[in-house]
C-alpha cells in the first residue's frame, strides 16, 4: 500500500516539474517575441495566465524555482538592436544654447 502511494506522489511530482519547465520554456518564448521581436502571438491575458499559473506552481513547490525562471527576473535580455546605438555624453553648456527655443533668450 506504502509503494504505491510513493509511487502516485512521484507521479505526480513528476507532473508537475513537466510542465513548470514547459511553461518556462512557453514564457521565455513569448517573452523574446516581444521583446526583442517586436511581434508578440499571444495577448497580455494569456502571458499572464500562463506566467500566474507558473508562479503557482512555483510557490506551492519551491523546488522547482530556477535562477532563469520567468518568475525570477523582469523583462527580457535587451535587443541587438539597441547594442548598436552611438554612446552619448551629458550636454554641454554650449550644446544647449543652440537647442533652446527662442522663447527663452537669453538663458
């Protein structure tokens, strides 16, 4: 009798390891698609249930919570893009003499 509830509680533990990482891997899909991608598939309410439906899971078992969880950081790794933007400096004075509107001369 013992075995064969261990054997129901692995299963279900089992389970439940599967699809915590299947929804990572789902949130860490669509979190590049819209991020990076610019091009989400799914709406805000399915990411959230989605993304809810992991913190659950999470929180009732802590074993499962990983560094890279879609739970355990915000956003996604920024875009290429926006690596090839040139480094700008703090205005100088005398940069924001020349873009002052007219209606403040002088200052």
């Amino acid at each position: 009798m013992r075995s064969s509830t261990l054997q129901r509680s692995y299963l279900a533990s089992s389970k439940v390891e599967k699809r915590a990482s299947e929804l990572r891997d789902v949130l860490d899909y669509h979190l590049y698609r819209y991020h990076v991608l610019d091009d989400p598939e799914v709406t805000d309410a399915e990411y959230d249930r989605l993304y809810d439906e992991l913190a659950a899971l999470e929180e009732a078992n802590p074993e499962l919570v990983t560094p890279g969880s879609p739970t355990q950081r915000v956003g996604a790794p920024p875009s290429d893009n926006l690596l090839d933007l040139p480094a700008r400096g703090r205005p100088t004075p005398e940069s924001s003499q020349r873009t002052r509107p007219a209606a403040y001369p002088g200052r």
